[in-house]
C-alpha cells in the first residue's frame, strides 16, 4: 500500500504514535487509508449539505473495508461573489483547491481519495488534483438545487439577476421582487440551470470519474445519500483493480466529455477548465478542436438559461448517459474507455434510455445540428471568444453595431442601468482578463443587467473576462489575447463597428490596418488595482507565465 510509508516498520513509530493519538484502531491501520476531500461549508448554498453526503461516503468506504479520513478543500459561492472585488478571488481558487488537495494527499501518502465537491471551482480543481495525485478516485458532488417557482414558472438564480435588471427597467415593482429574492433558490444544492457547478458535475459523468446521476440527482434526494454511499464502496473496488485517474482521463475521454458537453448546452467555463484538467492529466487539449466537435454534434438540451427546463427535468429524463446514449446513435463517442465504475462507457450507458424527449430531444429532432458552445476568431479575438451557441437568440447569431467600450465592470452596469445602452449596441468591457483583473472576473450582472433591461434580444457583450454559465443571448468572453497584453480588445475604440458571426465563428472590427498599427503604437499597458496580497501573488505568477509549482506526478 502506499501509505504504508506512515504506516510500517520502525521507522514509522513515530508516525504510528500520531495515528494513534487520532485513535484508530489497530484493524483500522491495516486498510487502505482512504482521503475523503470535503468541500463542506456555511457560505455556499451548494455546499451545506455536504457534511451528509461525506458520512455517507465515509460509511461506504468502510462498508467495503477501507479507513476513511476526511480533510477538508474551500469553495467561494460565486453567486455571492459576483459584481465586487469577490469575484476577482473565485477562478484562482481553482488552482489553491487543486494545490492545497495535492499537498495533503502527497504529504499523507493517502491510498485513494473521494472527492465531494460542487461548485464551480472545486470541480475542476479537484479533478487537477486528482489527476495529479494519481490514485484511485472517483467524485460524488452535492448535487444541483431544485428550481424555485414564481409566478407558475419554474425559476432560478439568472431569473433572480434579470429580475434586478427588470426591476431597474421599471417593469417589475419591489414586492415583485421580492417575491424572485425569497423563491428562486428554494434548496441547498448548486443553483438549478446549466451553469458552470452542473456543467462539471455532468462532465464528471461524460469523462468517467464519477458513478452515474453524479450531475444530476438534487441535493435534497435521498438517491444523492445513495449515491454517496456506492462512491465510497466503489473507490474500494477501483483501489483493488489499481484503476487510476490517469487511466481514465486519456486524449479520448476528453474527447467524450467535450462531445457531451455540446450536447448538453453547458457553460463556457468548460472551456476554460478541460484544458487545465487535461494539462494535469498530460493531455493537449486545444480549444481549438471545440469548433470541430461542435460540427459534427448535435445540441440536445436547452436547460436554464438556454430553455425552460431545470437539472431536475434532465435527472428524470434519464440524465447524462441518457444523452450520451442518444450521441451512440451518431457513432459520437469512444465506448471502450475505463471509468471510474470500473466499466467502459459503452457498459455504463448500455441499459440508458431517454424517458422524456422534450427534456432530451432525439438526435433525429435536435435543437440544433451544432453543438452548444463555439470558439470565435477574427481581428477581435485573434486567440480565442467563447460563446453559449445555444442561449443566443436566432436574430442575434450575426449581429452587427458600434461598441460602447468600458474598462470594468461596474462602468457598464452603470451604463446599462442608467439607459445609455440602447438595441443593435455591442457592450465591450475589457482590462478583466486574467493578468487584467486579475483573476478574470465573471460578467452575469451585466448579461442578466442587459436581459432584464429587455435587451437580450439586440445588445452583444464582449469581455476579455468570463460569462457565467447563468448569462444568455449573444455574450462572448474569454477574448484572447486579452487587452492588459495589448490584444487587439484594448485598441477598439466607442463607436467602432463590431460584426459578430457564431455560424461562421468569426469576431471581427470594423479597422484599416493602418489604423490598427497607430493605436497599437499609442497604446499604454495599465497597471491592475490589486488589493491583497494574494492577488499579487497571484498577478505576478499570471504575468510572468508561470503555472504554478507542480509537484512530480506518481506514475502508476
């Protein structure tokens, strides 16, 4: 065994004492010793309930005769994060979740791991790890919220962002307000659409490392207390066949989880968090290939903030492998690979069948013949802009008009919330991006600002920042390079034309060469208001180009 480096020996007495002193049993210190990373606290509403799914999993694990030791990992709510400096700390956590979860594994010498997170960050973050570590680990989250109901309508959190701007609009009054503010998020759990903690939570299902409704069963289910329970047996059986996540998270399984992804209609961050996931697991995954995928597969699902249906509608209609089943019509999907249930994807999704065609549509009646998420390019966007293909309104897939230019955030909301906004503009807030921020700040208060303003339909967002999973219609973000580098965002000046083509992936402005290479001379870098020292610390890192410490990676 691997811990058996604490644990056996002479040598280890020393460590055997301090076992002790945790007072395991003498029977407890001959199993494997299996960490349980809880992501458990009061802030996040998607994580309250994880101290009961942790029992669960520790009961699991000993059930199927393994010693399990719980530390813990933290979550920023990004909810509560949003519009203020807050936002500016929760992308980072990504890497802090993922190095902070290497140093304890390592420095435990722990044999398997149980990962239980489920919001936005602490997905990917521990799937880096996971792949880091490299011992047998499968994922169990808390599971999504069940949707709130206002007005005979289900709702959810992006209703509650759009009410604010509907609210500023004049259409709504107070009490109506106030009515979204008390129902909208009605459970624990994360919040109820497809935005970024539900799309990682599916993709865990889609790339392997996780059993099946992982991303889909509510938190408030007794089946997510099963589902707890069969994790914490399953590591058992994964650590007995020696099945690794570097054995699951291969080029192919990477592949699959980007082709459930488009079918899913999931958030841009998956676009951002797949590369890093598959850099730790020493994959190349270029966004790049998106835009081929995208092609070839057809978009499934319409669920918040895309359509009217709720994670609780895709766990009835059959969940993930239900969509991938449907994606095995079309030939779309590697069924040979591992997965953490220690049966191949074919295996797992052999028995699934799509129970509600209205949730899960047919590959014979997709909502589109593209997939859901497409990578933008052209003078704009030179690197890389991602959009929500699927939350775009069909009058909005070519939009072209003059860019009202801000350099934050909150100069737009203003903006936007005083009427200066009006249809056929396109909002660009740049100095956002990762080196600009730092730290890439979500824009859903702009977006939902837009939305609620009654917009949606004929205003454009752009940001070298990031779109939340819960933004909608034509709002593209992750524009590299971004302009704190001097990428071509920072030259575009108020009332340049801005043409946008999502069927044809392009993102351009209207501009002479001449003109380009004259403002790109005059074009000053601005130095970023950093307001703590992890910022900076982490500002610096960003800029010089570092991706951090990474320890050596175990080797199986």
């Amino acid at each position: 065994m691997k811990s058996d480096s604490v644990r056996k020996g002479v040598q280890q007495a020393p460590h055997r004492s301090l076992f002790n002193a945790l007072g395991l049993t003498k029977e407890e210190m001959e199993r494997p010793l299996v960490g349980i990373v809880s992501s458990y606290n009061e802030i996040v509403p998607g994580h309250m309930n994880l101290d009961k799914i942790v029992e669960a999993v520790k009961l699991g694990v000993a059930m199927a005769g393994g010693t399990p030791i719980v530390f813990p990992a933290i979550a920023v709510c990004d909810g509560i994060a949003m519009g203020h400096v807050g936002m500016k700390y929760s992308l980072v956590t990504r890497d802090l979740i993922a190095d902070s979860t290497e140093c304890m594994a390592l420095a435990h010498q722990f044999d398997a791991l149980v990962m239980v997170p489920n919001c936005d960050k602490n997905v990917p973050g521990l799937l880096m790890a996971a792949a880091r570590v490299n011992v047998p680990t499968v994922f169990v989250s808390g599971g999504p919220m069940l949707a709130g109901h206002v007005n005979g309508r289900k709702r959810s959190l992006s209703s509650m962002f759009e009410a604010v701007g509907a609210y500023a609009a004049g259409t709504i009054d107070e009490n109506e307000l106030e009515e979204f503010e008390n129902k909208v998020c009605p459970t624990c759990g994360s919040c109820s659409g497809m935005y970024t903690a539900n799309s990682m939570n599916c993709l865990t299902e889609a790339i392997g490392m996780g059993l099946q409704g992982n991303g889909t069963i509510p938190a408030v289910y007794s089946e997510r207390i099963k589902l707890a329970k069969h994790a914490g047996m399953k590591v058992m059986e994964l650590y007995e066949k020696n099945i690794r996540p570097r054995d699951i998270l291969t080029k192919e399984a990477f592949i699959n989880a980007l082709t459930v992804d488009m079918a899913l209609g999931c958030s841009t961050n998956t676009m951002l968090h797949l590369p890093a996931i598959a850099h730790e697991a020493g994959v190349d995954l270029n966004v790049d290939i998106a835009n081929e995928i995208s092609s070839k597969t057809p978009n499934l699902c319409h669920l918040a903030p895309a359509g009217p249906t709720y994670m609780e509608d895709l766990n009835e209609a059959g969940g993930v492998y239900a969509v991938m089943k449907e994606l095995d019509k079309l030939n779309l999907l590697n069924l040979d690979l591992i997965t953490a249930t220690g049966k191949t994807v074919g295996e797992n999704i052999k028995n699934s069948v799509n129970k509600n065609p209205q949730v899960i549509r047919t590959v014979e009646d997709p909502y589109s013949k593209d997939g859901g998420i497409a990578v933008l390019k052209g003078n704009l966007a030179p690197d890389s802009g991602i959009v929500k293909r699927s939350a775009v309104a069909p009058e909005m897939m070519v939009h072209e008009g003059p860019a009202r230019v801000f350099d934050c955030e909150e100069d737009a909301i203003d903006a936007i919330k005083g009427g200066k906004i009006v249809a056929g503009d396109v909002v660009v807030i740049r100095y956002e991006g990762p080196k600009g921020g730092p730290g890439m700040r979500e824009m859903l208060n702009p977006t939902s600002a837009i939305a609620g303003m009654g917009l949606g339909e004929s205003v454009a967002l752009i940001t070298d920042g990031r779109f939340s999973g819960a933004s909608r219609g034509a709002s593209i973000g992750h524009v590299s390079p971004e302009a704190a580098v001097g990428g071509n965002i920072a030259l575009v000046e108020e009332g340049d034309i801005i043409k946008i083509d999502i069927p044809n992936n392009t993102l351009n402005f209207v501009i002479s060469d001449e003109e380009l290479e004259k403002r790109r001379a005059n074009w000053k870098p601005r130095q970023p208001k950093i307001t703590s020292g992890y910022l900076a610390r982490y500002h610096e890192l960003v800029t010089s180009g570092n991706k951090g410490a990474i320890l050596e990676i175990p080797k199986k």
